[in-house]
C-alpha cells in the first residue's frame, strides 16, 4: 500500500474529488430540497431565474467555507503533528 505521500504525489488523492456524503439524512435532506424548489417554482414561476441566481451564489459560498474548512484543517492536523512529534514530555 502507497503512503498518503505517495499517494498525493502520483494525483492519487484529490479531496476535492471524493463523493458527497451517501448517508440517510444526507440523501433525504437532498430530496426535500429538490422537492421544496419544485413547489416554490411552481407556485411563484416569475421567480426561477433570481432562484437560480441565489443558488449558484450559496454554492460559491459553500465551496469558498468548505476550502477555508480543509485549510484550517489541513493546518490543525500539520500543528498537532508537529507537536507530537517535536516534544518529547518523557524528558
């Protein structure tokens, strides 16, 4: 088996690639919303395209928070590894 290093050198490992989640509340969650904006377009249709605006603006923010999540996660996890493996609280 390949290193995580490895692995990310050779384009093997791309988090940005990974499925969304396949969980219950995931998928289901994902049907209301579907089901939620077929009723509101139904019922307001002059409203689609400024809908569709405001979606496409809450994906950008969602992408532009989950890269700013990884990061700081990224950067936790390189912290704490650091400290692990630069103390030693033996001594």
């Amino acid at each position: 088996m390949k290193s995580i290093i490895e692995q990310f050198y050779y384009g093997e490992l791309n988090p940005c690639e990974m499925p969304v989640p396949t969980t219950k509340k995931y998928k289901e969650t994902l049907a209301l919303l579907a089901q939620t904006e077929d009723e509101f377009v139904k019922r307001f249709p002059e409203t689609k395209n400024s809908l569709t605006e405001l979606k496409d603006l809450m994906h950008t923010i969602s992408a532009l928070e989950s890269l700013n999540d990884f990061s700081r996660g990224f950067r936790f996890g390189a912290k704490f590894m650091l400290d692990i493996l630069g103390k030693d609280e033996s001594k």
